[in-house]
C-alpha cells in the first residue's frame, strides 16, 4: 500500500467535518433565535435543534476518524494488520517529522561545534581502591570514606 491517502477516505474526512459546523451552527443557533418563536412552535423545538446539533458533531467526529485513521485504525473494525495498513501514510508522515527534527538537533550541534562551544564535556573520574565511590579527578581524599586516593 502506498503512503498516500486514498480520495475516498479524504472525502469521508471532510464530509464529517462539514457535519461538525453543521452541528455547530445548529447547536449555537438555538441562542440566537428568539425564544419567542419557539414557544409558539412548542418547547420540543428549543430543544430539538441542539439535539440534532450534537448528533451531527458526533457523526462527524466519527467520520473524521474513520476518514484520517481508516476503519482498522481508528479502532472501528479490530484488525491489527489492518490497522497497520490503514495508519501507515501517518506512521510515514511522523517519521519524517522525527527525522526533520533530528535534523535541527545536528544542524544546531555542529553550530555550536563551529563557534568552539563544545557541548560535550568528558569527565574524568577516579575509583576509591578502599571503598570504590567515584571521585573527581583532582581530588586527594575519597569523598565518601575520607581515604587519601
């Protein structure tokens, strides 16, 4: 399978968000419109448009997820090989970013190496021969048991 997403699973993604501001829109509209008129049309109505609302935003979660992450990936049908299939252009996409940052890491690195600002420091440690605690190496005395190193 290749690391492109397919136009059907594109499609699905950006129906669900259109259902997502349909419900919104139906959700924030019952504020808006005077309450009058809904009185007058029957308190069912007042609540009825913010029930829809929440149905459209939940079937629109649901299909931006199916949409983004393919049925096995988003955990819709429970197929492991499948789901590794359907996540794959993801799986692709966050190593590319991995590697984009890495890249910024050794880029900044050898920045810092050029200027003469060495970030890596070598320590030098000395071992107790009576108690074995490590010491700094210019250190006369064990800083444990007190020993002359």
């Amino acid at each position: 399978m290749s690391n492109k997403i397919s136009k059907k699973r594109k499609a699905i993604y950006y129906i669900g968000l259109v259902l997502i501001i349909i419900g919104i829109i139906l959700f924030i509209s019952n504020f808006f419109i005077d309450i009058e008129s809904d009185f007058v049309e029957g308190p069912s109505s007042f609540i009825r448009r913010p029930l829809i609302g929440m149905v459209f935003i939940t079937i629109g979660n649901i299909l931006m997820s199916i949409g983004a992450k393919g049925t096995a990936g988003s955990g819709l049908i429970l197929d492991p090989e499948k789901a590794r299939e359907d996540l794959k252009p993801y799986s692709a996409a966050k190593g590319r970013m991995i590697n984009d940052t890495i890249e910024n890491i050794d880029m900044a690195k050898d920045m810092a190496e050029s200027k003469g600002e060495s970030q890596v420091k070598e320590i030098i440690k000395i071992k107790c021969k009576n108690c074995g605690t490590l010491n700094d190496e210019d250190a006369i005395f064990c800083k444990s048991c007190g020993k002359k190193i």
